[in-house]
C-alpha cells in the first residue's frame, strides 16, 4: 500500500510504525490524511506479526492540529452534515493493539487531540501541547475538552483551552499528559524500546489490559465527545470562525466581533 501523507515502516517484525508527513504544513491533519492513518491502523491491527504501533511525526511537528486552511471554507451546514470529523478521526478508537504517541515539536489542537487518542504519549524535550483552537473562533472538536481533563485535572485543562498557551514537555510530564520526557534525538528509540516490550508480551493479555485501562477511562465519554462535537459544528455558524481562520491564513491578527 503507498501513501501520499504518512510514511508506513515495521520493526523488528512485530512494531508498526506510522509517520505523518506534510512536512510543508507541519503535518496539518486534512482529510486525506486521517484517511491514510485510519488505513495504515487498521492495517497494523489486522497483522498477526505486529504486537505495537507508534505514531510518530516531524523534529518540528507532530501535527500543528486540523488543516485550517480547508476548515477554514466549511459552514455550520457543511460539518453538521458531514459529522465532521467522526468519519475518519474515530478510526483509532477501533485500534486493538496498543498504539503509542512519539511526539517531538508542535501538537497542537487536533495534533494534541491525536496524541491523545493514543494509549500513551512519550515526548521528545522540544515537544509543545496545546489547544489554540480558540485563537480561531473555534473549541477542540475530537475530544480535546473532554480527554484532556482527565489527563491533567480540569484547572491545567481550563487554562490551556482558554487561554490557547502551549506547554511545554517537563510540564507536560509534571501534568501526567506524557509518561515520559527523553532528549529529541532518542525519542525514537525510546518509543520502539517500550514498543519491543509491549510486542513481547502475550497480544491478548495487552489487548485486554488497554481495553480494561480505557474502561475505566471512557466511562461517560461518549456523551460528552457528542456533545463536543456538535458544539465545534455550531461555531462554523459564526462570523468569528472565518475571521479567526482567514486571519491565520493570511498571517494577520484576527478581529474578532463576538458574532
Ligand atoms: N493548518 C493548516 N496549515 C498549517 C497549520 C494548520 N493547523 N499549522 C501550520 N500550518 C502551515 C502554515 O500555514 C505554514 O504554511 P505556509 O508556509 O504555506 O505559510 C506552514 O504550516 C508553517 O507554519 P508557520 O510558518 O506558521 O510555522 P511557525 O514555526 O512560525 O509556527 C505554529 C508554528 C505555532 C505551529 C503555527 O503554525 C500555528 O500556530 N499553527 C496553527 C496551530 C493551530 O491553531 N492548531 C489548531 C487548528 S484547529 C484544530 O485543530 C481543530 C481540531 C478539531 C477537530 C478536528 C476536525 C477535523
């Protein structure tokens, strides 16, 4: 199988390995890729040999959030319709096998949300979280108001959705959002080490462990990823939505009119 947008590899024949590649967009997540990853995820999944997956992206980017530039045309009318984002960016939830986040550089918004979806995240110490989407007229629309709460607590959460400030690797660690801070250049040995790990263990009892950890984790979830969700739909209704979006793709400061 070829990919335009990720890179697909194995190790030592039992860790998969995707790698977003939209070097040029900092790994923006637009709809061909979340494609492409949902296909390569389950692919890995469907694979007897592989016991372990890692998502992993740029030094510089894991992924700059969802691709603002085609958000940036769709009305209310449009992602209500669509379900935006359900379609393809829920794929990883069906994902059996542990699948791990290697982030170094920006995860922000949908990036952040991403990495989140993974089952858990070791940073690199240049990585960057953070959910800007308010700096655009929007909120986290693929579960950012509702995992990262549980990851760091509701005031660490607040802060960051409110306000759109990134953290930084070491408080990202304190905050109990990544397992593990390791220097830029090992991170990938990192993630493969404790991927080989995972790997060697029986694949049952693995599955049944993450399935046991995400019951504990998800109770509730459901309702409120929907009514993210719709919510997120509901800001393509605004004025503020285009200017934010217009404003970032024209590299100007946004005007906001509180309509
Ligand atoms: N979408 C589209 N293009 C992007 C994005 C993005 N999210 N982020 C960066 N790019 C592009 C830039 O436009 C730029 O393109 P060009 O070279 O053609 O001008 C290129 O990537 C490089 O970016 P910068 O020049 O801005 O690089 P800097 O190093 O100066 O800055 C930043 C890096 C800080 C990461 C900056 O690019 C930035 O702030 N990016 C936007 C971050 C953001 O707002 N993310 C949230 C997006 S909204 C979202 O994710 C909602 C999720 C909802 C659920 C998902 C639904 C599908």
């Amino acid at each position: 199988m070829s990919y335009e947008n990720i890179q697909v590899r194995t190790e030592g024949g039992k860790v998969g390995i995707v790698t977003l590649h939209r070097p040029k967009a900092l790994n923006a997540l637009n709809d061909a890729l979340m494609d492409e990853l949902g296909q390569a995820l389950m692919a890995f999944d469907a694979d007897e040999a592989i016991g372990c997956i890692i998502i992993t992206g740029s030094e510089k980017a894991f992924a700059a959030g969802a691709d603002i530039s085609a958000m940036a045309k769709y009305s209310f009318q449009d992602v209500y319709k669509k379900n935006f984002i359900s379609r393809n960016w829920e794929t990883i939830r069906q994902v059996r096998k542990p699948v791990i986040a290697a982030v170094s550089g920006f995860a922000l918004g949908g990036g952040c949300e991403l990495a989140m979806m993974c089952d858990f995240i070791i940073a690199a110490d240049n990585a960057k979280f953070g959910q800007p989407e308010i700096k655009i007229g929007v909120i986290p629309g693929a579960g950012g108001t509702q995992r990262l709460p549980l990851a760091v607590g509701k005031s660490k959460a607040m802060d960051m959705t409110l306000t759109g400030r990134m953290m930084d690797a070491q408080e990202a660690e304190r905050a109990g959002l990544v397992s593990r801070v390791v220097p830029v250049d090992k991170l990938a040995d990192e993630a493969l080490g404790a991927a080989l790990v995972i790997a060697g263990y029986s694949q049952i009892s693995v599955m049944a462990a993450k399935e046991s950890v995400n019951r504990a984790f998800e109770s509730g979830l459901s309702d409120g990823l929907l009514f993210e969700r719709r919510l997120f739909h509901s800001l393509f209704a605004t004025a503020d939505q285009k200017e934010g979006m217009d404003a970032f793709l024209n590299k100007r400061a946004p005007d906001f009119k509180n309509a």
